[in-house]
C-alpha cells in the first residue's frame, strides 16, 4: 500500500495546517557568528561551526530518505563540501539552515535517481533505519521508532522528503517550496493530505500516541 499523493489538490484553502508547527532547528547566534567569519574572508572557521551545529540533523535527515547509513554520510560530506565551494554564493534570502537543507535534498534525491539505475534492492526498511541510537533508549521509544520509519516507507520518495522537510527539519511551507519548486500551498495541501495517513499507519501498528 502506498500512502499520500505528490498530485495537489485544487482546493487548497480548504485544508486546515497542522495545529502546531514544528520547531525550527535554525541556531541563529550560530549562524550569525559564521556569516561574520565569512566577512573576514574565513571560510573554513565558518564551515566548522555549521557542521558543528548542523551535521547531525542532515545526516538523520539524508538516513531517513535515502535508507541506508553509509549513503547518509556520504551525503553528509556532500553537502558540506558543496556548502564549502559555493557559500559565497549564499544571498542572506533565507538561514544558513534552509540553504543547508536545499542542498542536502536535492543529494538525497541523487542518489536515490543513482540506486534505481543500478538496480538495487531498497525494500528492506526495517533495519538500520532509526535516528542514531541513543544508550539509554527505552525499548517503548525504539518501537515507535521503528514503526514511524516503516510508515515513512510507505510513501513515495518525493512526499516523504517533503514531511521530513515539515516535520524533522521544522522547514516552513515557502522553504519547502523553493527546494521542490511548488507553491507553499501547494506544499501545504500535500503535506496535510499525508499526515492523517501517516497517523493511520502508526494507530495499525498500535503506535497511535
């Protein structure tokens, strides 16, 4: 079964957001301190402290399109290194952050395009596929865990990276809609079509709170 659809609804005004937004992950003391690097022509200094403050989140956010560990670092790495050669291209139109996340999107969706052409079996969802594991994580927690990524898998690579851009990047809808090139109602209607789905697909499992 798949769930959601990448196909916009004509009536977008009809459809309510979610009742809470996700929080934002922008670290803006952070940011504003490697864009005054930046200024003094650091580079480097300035990619350290974005990589400090940012790695982890796109390396979660790359494991959970791309499924598999060894290919999230590798798209890690891309992005950073991307981040490396063109931040002086960086406009100051939106954070540090969502430019990150553009980049890191459009990678994951690479080589995703890289393991059809090469036909490998991507099927197996069920393992390795939680956020890195904490040593005090309580087996409830790795249940739903576990169960979030299978219902994840169920939606099509676009609309996943598209909730995961809401809902575990705290992107807004405008963002969203940049990277994928949509409006932000369009990205609006689509994410709020999936999200019930996805609630569906935890409660079957047993993991509806």
């Amino acid at each position: 079964m798949t769930i959601g659809s990448d196909d916009p609804m004509t009536t977008e005004t009809r459809v309510a957001p979610p009742k809470r937004s996700p929080r934002s992950r922008i670290d803006r003391p952070r940011e504003e301190a490697a864009l005054a690097l930046l200024e003094r022509g650091e580079r480097t200094e300035a990619l350290k402290i974005l990589m400090a403050c940012y790695a982890t989140p796109i390396t979660t956010f790359a494991l959970r399109i791309v499924r598999d560990r060894e290919l999230a670092k590798d798209v890690r790495q891309q992005v950073f290194l991307e981040a490396f050669q063109r931040i002086d291209t960086f406009e100051r139109r939106s954070s540090l952050w969502s430019w990150l996340c553009a980049i890191a999107c459009h990678r994951c969706l690479d080589e995703l395009k890289r393991i059809r052409r090469r036909m490998v079996d991507s099927l197996d969802v069920l393992e390795g596929l939680a956020e890195p594991s904490e040593p005090l994580m309580d087996a409830d927690r790795v249940a739903k865990q576990r169960a979030l990524e299978r219902c994840l898998a169920k939606l099509s690579p676009p609309m996943r990276t598209q909730v995961l851009m809401r809902c575990f990047l705290g992107l807004s809808y405008a963002e969203i809609g940049e990277v994928v090139g949509a409006s932000p109602g369009t990205v609006q209607v689509r994410i709020s079509r999936t999200l019930p789905e996805l609630r569906r697909c935890l409660g079957k499992q047993g993991m509806d709170r």
